[in-house]
C-alpha cells in the first residue's frame, strides 16, 4: 500500500507542478498527453499489483476496493495541501494591494 500510495501520490502532483500560482483544476484537460502518461502510470501500477510475476519483483501484493480508496485518499493529499497553498497565498497578495 505505501508504494501504491507513493506512486499515486507522484500523479497527483503532476496536476501541482502545473502552476505555482494557479489552482490544478484550471484548464484541467488542456494536455491531453498529461493524462495519457497518467493513464498509462496508473495502468501500471494496477499490473505491479495484480500481475503475479510484477508482485514478485515488487514485493507487492494485492488490493482490495477499501486499500485502493485509502491509497487514492493519502495520496490526493498532496494535491489538496497545494491546493490550500495557492489559495492562502492568492488571498494573502489581494490583501498587500
């Protein structure tokens, strides 16, 4: 789970490293290659996963539906965090005008 959590946590910071300034859900499907290199990650991981021999290398193992939804919870965390950033600091420059 930690590095499935690693790995999605990476992905939703592609979405962050978009702007410092603006928020990540602004012309959210502008590049679609962004989101086929997402896709194509995520396919990936879901094969590190499930795909026996990949689980082997990995060292993983299976997930079940409640794992997936706590990795994609504490992952999407770093995209919440700079979210909370850029408006803080959006606010905090209309305030020194």
């Amino acid at each position: 789970m930690a590095f499935t959590t690693l790995v999605l946590a990476q992905l939703f910071n592609c979405f962050n490293a978009r702007s410092d300034r603006v928020s990540a859900f602004h012309h959210l499907f502008t590049n679609p290659l962004l989101w086929a290199a997402i896709g194509l990650s995520v396919l990936l991981q879901v094969a590190v996963v499930y795909v026996p021999f990949l689980n082997d290398a990995f060292d993983t193992t299976s997930l079940d539906g409640p794992d997936w939804l706590l990795c994609v919870s504490l992952a999407s965390s770093v995209l919440w965090a700079d979210e909370l950033r850029k408006l803080v600091t959006a606010r905090t420059r209309r305030r020194d005008r």
